[in-house]
C-alpha cells in the first residue's frame, strides 16, 4: 500500500514537473510576459562572439576585408584615393521595417544617396539600425574592431538620442526576436510571493500579476534595470572626431531641443543642429511623426549632409597629412 502511495506521489510530482515546464517554455516562446512592454520588432539572431553589443544591425557581418552593411561591403582599405565616410545613426538613417521585417516605404535612405552626391572618392559605410542607441553605436564600433577605417565619421541623433535610455533585453514572441524595455516595477500577487521562483519563472511572473489583477491583493516590486549614459558613449565615439549632427523635431518652430546643450557640454562633445528646412511638416514620414522622414526628407537630409563635409573638407589639410588610426586600432 506505501509503495503504491509512493509510486502515485512520484507520477504526480513528475506530471507537475513536466507541466511546470511546458508552461515556462511556452509562456517564453509566446512571449506573454514582454507584451506590454515597450519593444521594437526584430528580425535576426542574437549576436555572437560581440561583448557588449545587444543586437547587430540586420545584414551586418564582419569579413576579413572589412565588414558588410545592409547597403553593401565597406572595405577596410577601399583603394588608391579613395576615403571612407562612417554613417551612424539609428531608424532616421535606416529603412524601418514592419515586425515581418517588410520596408515600411520603398526608398533611398539619405546615406544610400551620399555617394551620388560625393562622387567615386568616397566609401560610404552606414551602421545603424531600429532602436540604435549612442551606447549600441560605441558598442559596435569597439566590436568592429579594426575592420573599417573612417576618414570622416558622422552621426546622426534625434530628440529620443539626447536622455538616458533604459536598459533593453531580447525577448522571443512566438519565434520572433524582439528587442524589448522590461518595467522598473512588476506587480505580483502578495500572498503567494516568492523571490526564488520570481527571479527564475517567466510562467510564475505571469500568472503571480495574473493573479493579483483578479484577487486585488497586489504588491509592487522593484525591478530596476540601469538606465545607459548618452554622453558616456558619445565620449566614447569623439576618438574618431565625428560630426555629430541633430535633427530636431520635424515641428514648424523647428527648434533645438533643450537636453542637447546638456549633453554637448557633459560628454565634451559639439552637436550640432542641422539648417530649418523650408517645411520641416513636409518632410515627415507620417503626418503625426516627428522624428521619420519621407523620400523627400531624405534628400533634403542627403544634400545637407554632403554640403557639409564638402565644406569641412575645403577648410581642412590634405587628406594624407594626417591618417586616422582604424576603429578600435591603438596608436602605436
């Protein structure tokens, strides 16, 4: 009779066992946690082998002649007289994509249409990508370690570069990758809290607030996660003397936010914001979006930007006077 006891209480704890993990797995894939969490769809893996880099721009890939972008091979010496300009900016210098990875607009984004106006001296060499942070730029540049060697760098920030960011995590929902920001409190249900499964469960996060919803009985815990320092990575990013440019909101007062001059000063870095349009509402992607542009923008963004290394370029030494060392190399 014990043994059939013991037998029964074995098959039932290993039924909950096996259930508990189903659940867990399942409540992962779904990602049922992270959905109301503010997130950015993701197409792509995890990267690999690349410290401190959270995820990679897609078609991103180290080569031993240099690296490729989305927009085609950057080579690490591209030729007899030839110079390499840097792009990095984050969804303003990208194609944005849907969350099944489809362009949201088929056009040619303002770094695509930079060789047409520099002409055949320049590489022109674009990392950026959706949800790109400053620190996810110094991130990757340090990655790159030797594969690119800018002769001029330039960055490009928008209103959301200028304040700290929270930490972000890669989450799957329903095998798509997703790039997430987690909550700085969770809500769980008060009786049956547990700091060991919380720390561990995904399926007992979810149904502990499921269950405090329904019962009333909550408690707010604290789960912070360190926010990132724009003016630390822009530190970080001034080794290679970039033009930093703003672009302020696409407002008709066209003004310069106020966090800018804060950061220029904090991290030792000019920033500086680019010439009003004629119509900065004109240039908007969406009519209610003040931070993408449409096909015009681009263009608008593209000649700006080319009319401006044009000029720095005229006030400056020959190229071969002074050689930048390469991204990540040490002087020796």
């Amino acid at each position: 009779m014990l043994r059939r006891l013991a037998l029964a209480a074995s098959s039932l704890v290993l039924a909950l066992a096996v259930a508990a993990a189903g659940a867990e797995a399942w409540v992962r894939w779904a990602g049922i946690e992270s959905r109301a969490w503010p997130s950015i769809a993701f197409i792509g893996d995890p990267p690999r082998g690349l410290p401190g880099v959270d995820y990679l721009p897609r078609g991103f890939r180290l080569t031993d002649d240099g690296l490729r972008t989305p927009t085609g091979v950057c080579l690490r010496d591209p030729g007899p007289g030839v110079q390499t300009l840097l792009v990095l900016g984050d969804s303003t210098t990208v194609q944005s994509t849907d969350a099944e990875g489809r362009p949201v607009e088929n056009l040619a984004t303002w770094p695509q249409q930079l060789p047409g106006l520099l002409g055949a001296a320049w590489q022109v060499c674009t990392l950026a990508e959706m949800g790109y942070h400053p620190s996810d730029l110094a991130a990757l540049l340090a990655a790159a370690e030797g594969h690119v060697r800018p002769s001029r760098t330039v960055v490009l920030l928008c209103e959301n570069d200028l304040g700290e960011h929270p930490a972000r995590a890669l989450v799957s929902r329903r095998g798509v990758t997703v790039l997430a920001t987690p909550p700085q409190q969770a809500t769980v249900w008060a009786w049956g809290w547990s700091p060991f499964l919380f720390q561990r469960s995904a399926a007992y996060r979810v149904a502990s607030a499921a269950l405090a919803r329904r019962t009333g009985d909550a408690r707010r815990i604290a789960t912070p996660h360190p926010a990132r320092q724009p003016a630390e990575a822009l530190r970080a990013l001034s080794r290679w003397d970039p033009l930093v440019l703003l672009l302020p909101p696409l407002h008709a007062a066209w003004a310069r936010p106020a966090l800018a001059d804060g950061l220029a000063t904090k991290a030792g870095v000019a920033i500086e914001s680019l010439p009003r349009p004629s119509d900065p509402e004109a240039l908007r992607r969406e009519p209610h979006d003040t931070v993408h542009l449409n096909a015009a923008g681009h263009a608008w963004l593209a000649g700006v930007v080319a009319a401006r290394l044009v000029a720095a370029d005229a006030a400056q030494p020959p190229a071969d006077a002074a050689q930048p060392p390469a991204v990540g190399v040490q002087d020796k």
